[in-house]
C-alpha cells in the first residue's frame, strides 16, 4: 500500500483531516509512482461518501474533497475509514 502522511488542516474556519498519499519511485504492481493507486482512491471515496463537489475546497462544509495532493475529511471517522482501507 502507500505510504500516507496524516495532517489536519482549516477550511473556512473548520476542521478537516487529511490524508496525503506519498509517492513512491518503485514499480509497484505495474503502478510506477502510485498514479494508479491515487485515482483507485479517489474512485473509492465517490463510492463510500458520495460525490466530493466539482469546485472542491470552494464549496463550505463539504463532506470530502482532494486539493493540494491530499484527501481532505470533514469528519475524523471518514479519514479512519480511508486509513484503514489504504494502509
């Protein structure tokens, strides 16, 4: 799996976890450099939270959404879920 560096961070004055996945410069199952395993992620945060809105960290209060090369959640439960499907 990837190697994930967990931080949190304010948007718009509210708390979100975030999850940033760190690239690896190894072959891993035909995935160099996790470019694989970042859209397998993203596909798998639309199918358990729904879909993140289009204009992302513009949107307040949303549940999820990726800016900066990381996963952002608003609630803490759903960066455990993304942790332990990922890790």
């Amino acid at each position: 799996m990837a190697k994930l560096e967990v931080d949190e961070g304010r948007v718009y004055g509210a708390r979100y976890w975030t999850v940033k996945p760190i690239p690896s410069w190894e072959l891993y199952h035909d995935d160099w450099g996790g470019v694989d395993i970042w859209n397998s992620m993203f596909e798998w945060c639309i199918d358990t939270f729904g879909p993140t809105p289009e204009d992302g960290v513009w949107t307040p209060s949303s549940r999820w959404y990726v800016n900066n090369a990381k996963f952002w959640f608003r609630a803490e439960a759903d960066r455990d879920w993304f942790l332990l499907r990922w890790k």
